[in-house]
C-alpha cells in the first residue's frame, strides 16, 4: 500500500520507484522463510504476494472508485503475482530447509535482486523480443540508485562473513 502512495498516479521517479520489481519479489521470499516444506513456501509466498498486490491496487483504485476495473488494466501483474509468488516462496523454503542463516539470507537476496532488476530493465531494451514483455518507459535514475544499494548490501553481507 505504502508504494501506491509512493508511486502517485503520475509518471517520473515516483512512478519508477513504486513500480520497482525486488519489493513484490521480496513478499513471497520473506514468508516463504518461515516455512519448513517447500510447497507450504509456495502457499505462503502466493498467499503474501496476491495480499501485497490487492493492498496496492486498493489504493491505486482509490481516484477511480473502481477496483474490478484497475485490476482488470493490471491483470498482467497480478497474473505474474501467481507465478513468482509460489516461486519466491518455495526459495525461501529452500534456504530455510538448508540451514542458512534467515537475516543473512534475506539480506543477499535483496541484494541480488536489487543488482539483478536492473539489469533486467537494461536487457529490456537489448535482447530482442523482450521489450514487447519489459516495454514501460521509466526514469533510469531509480535503477542506478537501486543497482547501487544491491551493491552495497552484498558488499556488507561479504564484509560481515569475513568477520
């Protein structure tokens, strides 16, 4: 919900940041950390996801009045919500099931994921046939600022391993 107030209804950096990819991964992977098997990640991890994104299209929905109608111009997301959220939580299964420490884990993989999204968004406009799936127009400073924390966030967590 907070993002939808971040991210307003116009375009620009605040559009950019509520619309950045690690936070909604990171609903479906923090709960599914809490699960012992991997299917009940999965389930945690929808569960968390589908929640996460009808909060925000809740808010979104607010100007218009129309809720059925927002999630109909967003079904893309909400669609995509389905998949990664199973996904993301199964992972944090996984690495609670191999005995990694849960704050470090959480921590390199938000730092991967805030390193990886832009990358993403660069192979966006690279790859061909990936533009018609990645195709919004968004500000790149959000994503250099974000490539930037993922690189410190992993820098800490190696630095505080060594210790």
């Amino acid at each position: 919900m907070l993002a939808a107030l971040v991210k307003g209804d116009q375009g620009g950096v605040r559009d950019t940041i509520g619309n950045l990819s690690t936070p909604w991964l990171l609903a479906g992977f923090v709960p599914g950390l809490f699960a012992r098997s991997l299917p009940r990640g999965a389930v945690l991890g929808l569960a968390a996801t589908l929640t996460a994104l009808l909060g925000f299209y809740l808010v979104v929905s607010f100007p218009l009045d129309d809720l059925s109608e927002v999630l109909r111009l967003n079904r893309r997301w909400v669609f995509s919500g389905l998949l990664s959220g199973p996904v993301m939580g199964a992972a944090g299964a996984w690495v609670r099931r191999r005995g990694f420490p849960l704050a470090r884990a959480a921590v390199v993989v938000t730092g991967l994921l805030l390193v990886l999204e832009p990358l993403v968004i660069v192979a966006a406009r690279v790859v061909p046939g990936w533009r018609t799936v990645i195709h919004w127009t968004l500000e790149p400073i959000p994503y250099v600022v974000e490539a930037a924390a993922g690189v410190v966030v992993l820098a800490a967590a190696a630095r505080r391993r060594r210790r």
